[in-house]
C-alpha cells in the first residue's frame, strides 16, 4: 500500500513482515517502527500513531501520526490492515 506525500521524508509505504512494522519514504527507504496502542482502525480511516526505532534519541522518543483515509487504497487492502490492526497478537511489539 502507498500514501501519496510529495516530501522525501513522508512516509509512503507501509508493510508488515516477520521483523515487524516499517515505514518507507524516499529519504531513508524502509524504517522500522513500533505501532502505539493509540492507533485507530475505523472503517473509513485508519490513525497509525508510532515511533522510530532507529535514529537520533529525539526522534525514536517523538510518537507521530499517519492518517491513511479509505479512499488511499484498494477497499480489500484498506479492511485487511484495519483487520491486521485490531486482531494481530504482535502489533505493538517493538521490531527486532
């Protein structure tokens, strides 16, 4: 799934695997992220609040928001992560 954001460092990319959350953007390319319990899943916008793991302290200890409307993606796409979101046993686990 990809956001449109015109700056290098917006992120853009979102994906799930066996290390755990990352956000890509043009700037870094994928970067892992642990999810915050805040994070919303509602069906017709999902609020991902997270932070960096990797970086300058400053920035793996700042939580920022992603908001990813319904109409970014494909229907199928946007319910599987809002599904992913609410179900998913290791979401908040910070990456390894």
């Amino acid at each position: 799934m990809f956001i449109l954001l015109d700056q290098p460092q917006s992120p853009a990319g979102l994906r799930r695997d066996s290390n755990g959350w990352a956000l890509w953007n043009e700037e870094g390319g994928w970067q892992p992220v642990q999810l915050r319990p805040d994070s919303l899943a509602l069906p017709h916008m999902v609020v991902l609040r997270f932070r960096a793991v990797t970086g300058h302290w400053l920035s793996r200890w700042w939580v920022r928001s992603l908001c990813i409307p319904a109409d970014a993606m494909a229907p199928d796409s946007h319910r599987r992560l809002r599904l992913r979101l609410k179900f998913s046993r290791q979401r908040w686990a910070a990456p390894e």
